[in-house]
C-alpha cells in the first residue's frame, strides 16, 4: 500500500472517532470513509467527505420538509425516473470529496472535467516524492492498428524489457537530477518551482478533488468506458465500487440507463422500426454513414 505507516496510523485515529450526527448517513459510504484503496502502483483513492444519500436526492426532487422518502420502491422509482429523463439537479444534492493521488499524465486527463473543485499538492512549495508510475508488464501494449486513441498488443520478450528498463532508468535519472538540482550542499539550490520541470509525467502528484453526484456520474459514464485510457479508467472504476455502496438506488439507476443504455439517433430509431417491420435495410439505405452505421450494428455484436 502506498502509504506511511504514520499515514496509515492517522487513517485508523480519524476511524477510531465516530461522532453522532443529525446529517444523512450512507452506511454503506461510512464503510469507505478515509480509507485508501490502492490503484496503480502507488496511486490511491479516499473518500474524505460526502453530503447526502439516495434519500437526499428523492428529498430535493420532492422538496420535501422530512427526509422525503415514502417506500424505498417509490424511491427508486423516482430515480429511475429523474436519470431517464436527465432531471439532473437532484443528483447535484449529494456531495462527495476525495483524495486522490495519481501520475501527473493521468491528472492532466482527469483536470479537463472542469465541474468540481481541486486542490492539488504543490510543488513550488514541497519536494515531490521519488515515486513513478511504471506499468505493469500486461499494460506496456503497442499503439493499437485500429484505434488511433489506444493500444494494442502486449509487448513481449526483449522489446518489453526494453521499455521496462527505459522507464525505469529515466524515471530514476530524472529523480537523481532534480535531487542534484535542489540540493544545498555546496551551492544555492535550485527553486523548487523551476527543478520539478525536468521531471517525467509519470511521477505521482496528489489533490482533493470535490464534486457532486451528477458531474461525477458524468465522469465515470467518460472514465470507466472502456475507450478511456487504463490508468485513468481504473481510478474511475475505483470511485464507482465507493459510489455504488454510497447511492446504491442512484448508482443501479446510473448502471442501467448511462454505463449500459445507448443513445440512439433519429434515423437509427428510424431502422429500428423498419426492421421490426420486416425490411431488410442497408447501411446505403439507412441515411447513416459508415462510422454510424459500424456502431449502430456493433450494439448487438452484427459486423
Ligand atoms: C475517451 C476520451 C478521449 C478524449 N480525447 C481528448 C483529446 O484528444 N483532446 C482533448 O483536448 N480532450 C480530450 N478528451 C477530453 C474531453 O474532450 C473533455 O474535455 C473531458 O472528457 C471533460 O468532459 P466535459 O467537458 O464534458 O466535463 P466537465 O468539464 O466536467 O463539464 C461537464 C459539462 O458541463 C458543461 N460545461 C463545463 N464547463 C463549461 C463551459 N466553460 N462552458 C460550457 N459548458 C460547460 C458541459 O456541458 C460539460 O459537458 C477526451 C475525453 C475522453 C473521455
């Protein structure tokens, strides 16, 4: 696990102190609160804090005094309802607050969904860690042949011992000089602000990452797609198992309609209703180009 003992000793202190509150409770997010689940090699993700529950967002839909809720049934109904409909305030009453610690080239990724807050641990003010991301051999794949945004087969024999060794070796050469750079053993020292620039994407950075349900079912639904880069999907795929214990009726809802629905066009609803009619019709017929049509097809495995 890529953290301290001291850090881990902290983790326990903050879960050894419950206190009593009038708030919503998810007993199911309770179970994650503070602890560090492992992604990458030296990646993490925590929970710190979160607002609200599944009856949270059936209160605000409500506008309700109470806690809104009529029967669980009646409730999920609801949020079956407000996901098909994309109804998306509600989903923004519920909060969540995490820790997360990540390569820099998966940040630069991450930094792009512009709807939550961040702060991010600097390194103007402190020495980054001697810690970089270097991949696992079943990851160190070839530029993929058919998807210019992706990778294909898995590297092997020498040529993958190559790679290994060259990330390796830069990852620590680099550390090496920005150590050699900061250093006040004989000289003034380098800023800290201008020696982390000769460092690689792949070293570790951290931040607090804030924000609410709907924008962060938004992330997931891009992240933890399977056309998302790995490094970053499996951050994604790791804030989703907390999600799903936290909002369980919102998360099903969530699975269903966005990670498992699709959204179809107007002329693809069109073939739908041709075909189900009987007629047979073809890409040419269809008004759809061949991209399109390659996709629309692919929804139920025809090529
Ligand atoms: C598989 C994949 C490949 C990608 N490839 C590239 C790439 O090659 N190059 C690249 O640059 N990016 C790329 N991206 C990033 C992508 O274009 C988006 O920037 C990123 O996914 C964040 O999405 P978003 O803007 O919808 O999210 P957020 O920034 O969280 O915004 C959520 C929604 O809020 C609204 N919103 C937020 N800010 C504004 C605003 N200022 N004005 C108007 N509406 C706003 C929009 O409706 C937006 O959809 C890629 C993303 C994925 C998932």
């Amino acid at each position: 696990m890529p953290l301290s003992p001291d850090q881990i000793a902290e983790i326990e202190a903050l879960r050894a102190t419950p206190r009593p509150t009038l708030r919503a409770v998810s007993e199911g997010m309770e179970a994650h609160l503070y602890l560090a689940h492992q992604v990458l090699d030296h990646g993490f993700v925590r929970v710190i804090d979160y607002m609200g529950d599944d009856a949270a967002i059936v209160q605000a839909a409500r506008v309700s005094y109470g806690r809104g809720t009529k029967a669980v049934q009646n409730d999920e109904g609801l949020i079956r309802y407000l996901m098909r409909h994309w109804h998306s305030t509600p989903f923004e009453m519920c909060e969540i607050k995490l820790h997360v610690k990540l390569p820099v080239f998966v940040a630069r990724q991450w930094i792009r969904h512009r709807t939550a807050n961040v702060n991010e641990y600097s390194a103007r003010y402190s020495i980054l860690d001697r810690e970089f991301y270097i991949p696992a051999p079943e990851q160190l794949a070839a530029q993929s042949t058919v998807n210019n945004q992706g990778r294909g087969a898995v590297l092997s024999g020498p040529e993958a011992a190559k790679v290994l060794e060259i990330l390796k070796r830069d990852a620590a050469q680099c550390y090496d000089d920005y150590e050699a750079m900061l250093s006040q053993d004989g000289q003034q020292g380098l800023a800290r602000e201008l020696a982390r620039m000769n460092l690689p994407a792949n070293i570790y950075t951290q931040w607090y990452w804030k924000t609410d349900l709907h924008n962060l079912f938004h992330f997931l639904r891009l992240r933890a797609d399977a056309h998302a880069q790995y490094e970053i999907r499996v951050y994604a795929e790791a804030i989703a198992a907390c999600v799903k214990d936290w909002v369980p009726a919102a998360y099903a809802a969530f699975e269903d309609y966005r990670m498992g629905g699709v959204t179809l066009s107007g002329k693809a609803v069109e073939v739908l209703k041709r075909r189900l009619a009987g007629e047979t019709v073809t890409q040419e017929a269809s008004g759809m180009n061949k991209g399109e049509w390659r996709e629309f097809t692919a929804l139920w495995g025809e090529s």
